[in-house]
C-alpha cells in the first residue's frame, strides 16, 4: 500500500533511530570528528554535508520522487546553482514571465560567462519548438507563471526538450508537491522557493532543489558544495516542520483562493483576475491534467496605479509585501516588488500592468477576506467617482 502524499508530509523524516525521537535533531555544528587518518564518516564539514539537512534533502527527494534533494540558503540559490550546470557558449530556453530574480539573474549574471538566452511564451509551443538552437542546453519554466498565471505543458515541453538534447527545469514553487509533480511530467530538475508554502511561516528563507537521477544529482551536488550556498541546521529544521502541515495548510488556502477568484471575477472594478482554476482560464485545461488544484495564489487587475493605490491603502487584512505562500495572506504589487528589477517595458510585455496586484491567500477565514476587499473596492468606487454595489 502506497500512503498519499499528505501522509508523506507528516512521516517521510521518520523517527530517530537512537532516541527514538520524533522530530529531526538540529546538529548545531560546523565540523565533525573523524575517526582515523585514512577513514571519514559520512559527515566532515556542515558545508559539504549536515544531519538535518540531509533529513530535509531526503525528504523533499521523497515528496517530488526523485533519486537527490539539495537545500539552498534562498531559492534564488537552488535557481542559480542549477544554471551553473551550464558552460560557457550554451543557450538557454525561458519562459518570458519568470519571477523578476530569475530575469535578473538570467540577463545580468549569465550574460556575463557567455551563456545565451532567449525568452518565449512557452504556452505557445511551436514558438518554443522554433526556438531551440544546436546550443540549447536547458529549457526552464514556472508554471503557473508569476504573476499572471500563465500554464505551460510540462509533459510535452519536456518531450521537446529531450528530442533536442536538452534539460528540462521547472520552477515549482506556486504547487509544491502537494499539486504537480514536474519530475514524473518528465522533467529533470524541479525547483523551490521552499521560502514559500512549503515553510508556510514567513520565517525562513530557503530553496530546494530535486534531481530526477543520480548522475545530475552529483553534478549539481559539486555545485552546491563549491558555491557554499547551503541551508543551515536550524532553518533546515523549521522547514521540515513546516513541510508537515503543507497538506493541511494549502488545501485550506486554495479552497479560500477560489472564493476569493470567484467574487473577484463578478466585481465591476476588476478588468481581469488571473486564476488558472476558471475553466475560462486558456491553460485551464492543461494545468487540470498536470496539477491537482489551482493552487492559492491569484492575480487581478485594476485600472491604474491610482486605484492600485488606494486599494491597497485600505485594505486591512493581508500583509503588503513581497513573497506569498504564509499563514496570512499576502497582497504583492509585482510592478515594484517580485519583478522591480524587470524594464518598464518587459514588464508591460507580460501583462505586468501598474494595476496589477498578486494575492497569495492564507487562512483567515474566507468571509472576513471577501469583506476586506469589497471594502477596500468601495473606496476605490468612491475616489473615482463611481456607485457600485457591494
């Protein structure tokens, strides 16, 4: 009998073999004692290797059905490192709407060791299809998009990806493995911002990355080993921990993210609401083959920077900050936040409008949410010179 996957989110860590335990110890140490000159225990120094760490890389490996687990000091780390696997005089292939530090870490760092890049819409396949060149090397995807929740085809973007000779990553940070496993769609490393729902508390920082087989698992062990840019033992821990309740947590949340899409999507105010779980949805179709849920993270679009503004001003129970997938909901404005360090008019390209606002919703209850934003939308009516009902 095989558990379900929200069982493996409270077991897969096990017990303590010695203590009987039932949380990881945190192994506070940087270095371990070694028995002789010629014979090393599996343990020698917390960069190359910790206890709890390996008990947080085992199971996220677990939870995406991979063979190798790496956990990174921030996600932006596990990215990194992974396109480190790169050489100079390669091309990548990346979807145009990534996470704005992705963008900036493709087109100002490696830019600068002669590796080649070529944003496309990969909702449009045969766009991505066309452009492959002889140096590609890698196809990188999020899906859902952020922010606007674009879906890509995972299994076929793979499919191509492979008849071409390339690796296939995928950001999959918005899902987790609760919702999609990108591995099993055929891809060859999947990526998080475990920062995210996967801590679920806004008090870690960190990233993780899965390697479908062993021989890219040592490849991209060297890299996290040489780059240094490890998780340390107690932020693993609290990352295991959170990993615990991430079924509960985000079922929850994606229930609430519905609602709150739905009331959205019938208010005058809102020219659009980015949900891929509306059968309207134009990936909608896609993502319900490849995922499980649509997940908790919604965007929507108002006017302009002024009524974003005002919005914004009155809204009383989400946190305005930059991140998502916590406890309490979060409200984004990616013009300035998660895609700042995108150009004016790259941003504008992908849909990023000066009324766009992300919504990562938490676990208030559903009710005191819908009546926070339609306050918030009535005093936008009201500066704008309009009578709308609630």
């Amino acid at each position: 009998m095989t558990d379900r996957i929200e069982t493996k989110f409270i077991h897969s860590t096990g017990v303590d073999p010695q203590t009987g335990a039932v949380n990881v110890p945190i192994y506070l140490s940087s270095t371990f004692h070694q028995k002789s000159l010629d014979s090393f225990g599996p343990f020698d120094y917390s960069r190359s290797g910790n206890p709890t760490r390996l008990a947080l890389e085992e199971t996220i490996a677990n939870l995406e059905g991979g063979k190798r687990g790496f956990a990174f000091s921030s996600g932006m780390a596990a990215i990194s490192s992974a396109f480190m696997l790169l050489s100079s005089g390669d091309h990548v292939l990346v979807s145009e709407d990534v996470y704005g530090g992705t963008y900036r870490f493709i087109t100002e760092v490696l830019d600068k060791f002669n590796i080649e890049y070529t944003f496309v819409n990969m909702t449009d396949l045969n766009e991505m299809a066309n452009a492959i060149q002889p140096n590609t090397k890698v196809v990188y995807l999020e899906t859902p998009s952020n922010p606007v929740m674009n879906i890509t085809d995972i299994e076929i973007a793979a499919k191509l990806a492979k008849a071409n000779g390339c690796l296939t990553f995928v950001d999959n940070t918005f899902m987790t493995p609760l919702y999609q496993n990108p591995l099993a769609l055929g891809a060859d490393i999947v990526l998080h911002s475990a920062t995210k729902f996967l801590s679920g508390h806004s008090d870690v920082i960190a990233g993780l990355a899965v390697t479908k087989d062993e021989e890219l698992g040592n490849r991209l062990g060297f890299i996290q080993n040489t780059f240094g840019s490890v998780l340390g033992a107690q932020d693993s821990y609290l990352l295991i921990q959170g990993i615990k309740t991430l079924g509960a947590r985000l079922g929850q949340s994606s229930e609430s993210a519905r609602t709150i899409a739905e009331y959205l999507h019938n208010h005058p105010l809102i020219e659009e609401v980015y949900y891929p779980g509306f059968s309207f949805h134009p990936g909608n179709p896609i993502h319900e083959r490849q995922a499980r849920s649509a997940g908790a993270v919604l965007s929507f679009r108002l006017a302009d920077k002024k009524s974003a503004r005002v919005f914004v001003d009155h809204l009383r129970i989400p946190v305005f900050a930059v991140s998502l997938g916590a406890v309490e909901s979060i409200l984004s404005y990616p013009a300035t936040m998660s895609h700042g360090s995108m150009p004016v008019e790259e941003r504008e390209k992908r849909g990023i409008t000066d009324g766009l606002l992300r919504y990562s919703v938490g676990l208030e209850h559903p009710d005191d949410l819908v009546q926070d934003l339609s306050q918030a939308l009535a005093q936008v009516a009201r500066r704008n010179g309009l009578s709308i009902a609630n």
